[in-house]
C-alpha cells in the first residue's frame, strides 16, 4: 500500500476508528484498549490478558515500527506500563507536529497464517480487492490477487485458491487448513466497506491471522479522502 504524497489531502484514521469501522462490518478485529497514561496501559493489559502488544496511536505515522513505536509480547502490566513510556521516548527526537492520541494496547493473536487483505481505490476503475500472503512477505514476494467489487464468497475463495502460497492455507505438510471461507469473508466485507464508503482510498488490513477456526485482525491501516 502506498503513503500519500505531501499536500494530498487523503489522511490516515487512527487505528482505533479504523478497528471500529471494521468491527461494524462484523469482521474479526483484536481485541484492545486505548491507553492515555501508563497506568492506563497496565490496566488494559490487565483486563485484556497478558502477552499484549502496544503500538502509538497517530495519523502521522501509519507504519509504527519504522519509528519504533510498536512493542511485541508484552509479558506483564508493570512491562506494559514501561513499554508505554519507551515508546514515547522513542518519538521524542521527531517533530512535534506528531499528534499522539495515545498508545493501543491489543490481545497477542494466537500464532497461525498471515494473509494481507485490501482494497486500493483507482480513479479510473474504482476499487479494486486485493488478497495475499501477508506480514512481511507481502512486500517480499509480492504473492497476492485482485478483483473488482461486488465480491461472493466463490470469488474471494478462488482468489486465495490463486496465490502461489495457497498449500500454506489448504494444509501444507501436514499443518492443519486455514479457515478459508472466514478469510473469503473478510474480503467480500471490505469489497463492502469500499462501495459504500466512496472516500476510503486505501485499506490494507495486514496481518489478518488465518487460524483452523475463524481468523483475526490484528493490524489496520485505512486511508481516507477528506
């Protein structure tokens, strides 16, 4: 997915609008709390159930761990409360034109598969729904497939069944299948979100955690036009 260039007047939802917006579409977002304060931050590791992961939250800075501000298997509260404070420590030295509202603190996701799911609005064809491995070998090996919305649920399950790393989802060497028809389903919902939100220009939900049963969003990113 792409940063939008300086003047353009596209911005990117804090994730927490973002998690929310997808969350109305009944797709299966992490579980999280937004943290103000440390104290804030170990509480909502605390209701949440440890390991957690911490990332700031700001418009400015749609890929947090280039700047440091992601902390993965956050064992304790008390790390939690710490990990707020490095990570704010981190953003000191960039300009102070940031605006932090605050640091998401989410449930770890169980291990499983990393598929990318998108969307990315072209101004001559419209939106296009774009599937994939994900984590960081979306941009590495560049294994995904697109469709032009409306989207059935045959459609998104073929455009899995098209990506090189399909073996990875269908049971691999004895590792157990992937849930396909709740990846089917998380495209055809995005495949939505675009024909009815005509100002979103990008989104790019990515990893989505493919597991046996169901799967889970842990990361979104959703570009919007103002």
């Amino acid at each position: 997915m792409t940063t939008p260039p300086a003047g353009d007047r596209t911005r990117w939802l804090p994730e927490p609008e973002a998690l929310h917006l997808l969350a109305d579409y009944n797709l299966p977002v992490i579980a999280h709390r937004l943290a103000a304060t440390p104290e804030e931050a170990a509480q909502a590791a605390r209701n949440l159930g440890c390991p957690v992961v911490l990332k700031v939250v700001s418009p400015e800075i749609p890929h947090k761990s280039d700047v440091g501000g992601v902390r993965l298997n956050v064992a304790t509260p008390e790390e939690a409360a710490a990990a707020f404070t490095t990570i704010l420590d981190r953003l000191t030295p960039h300009p102070s034109r940031l605006t932090i509202q605050g640091i998401l603190v989410a449930k770890m996701a169980a291990p499983g598969t990393e598929v990318i799911v998108g969307m990315v609005r072209d101004p001559q064809f419209g939106p296009a729904v774009m599937v994939g491995l994900g984590g960081i070998f979306v941009e590495l090996y560049k294994d995904v497939a697109f469709r032009l919305p409306p989207l059935s649920p045959g459609e998104a399950r073929a455009m899995l069944g098209e990506l090189k790393a399909a073996p990875l989802l269908t049971g691999y060497r004895g590792q157990p299948p992937r849930d396909l028809d709740a990846l089917a389903a998380c495209a055809c919902a995005v495949a939505r979100i675009a024909a009815e939100h005509p100002g979103i220009q990008e989104i790019d939900l990515n990893p989505i955690i493919a597991h046996e049963q169901g799967c889970m969003i842990v990361d979104a990113k959703i570009l919007v036009h103002e």
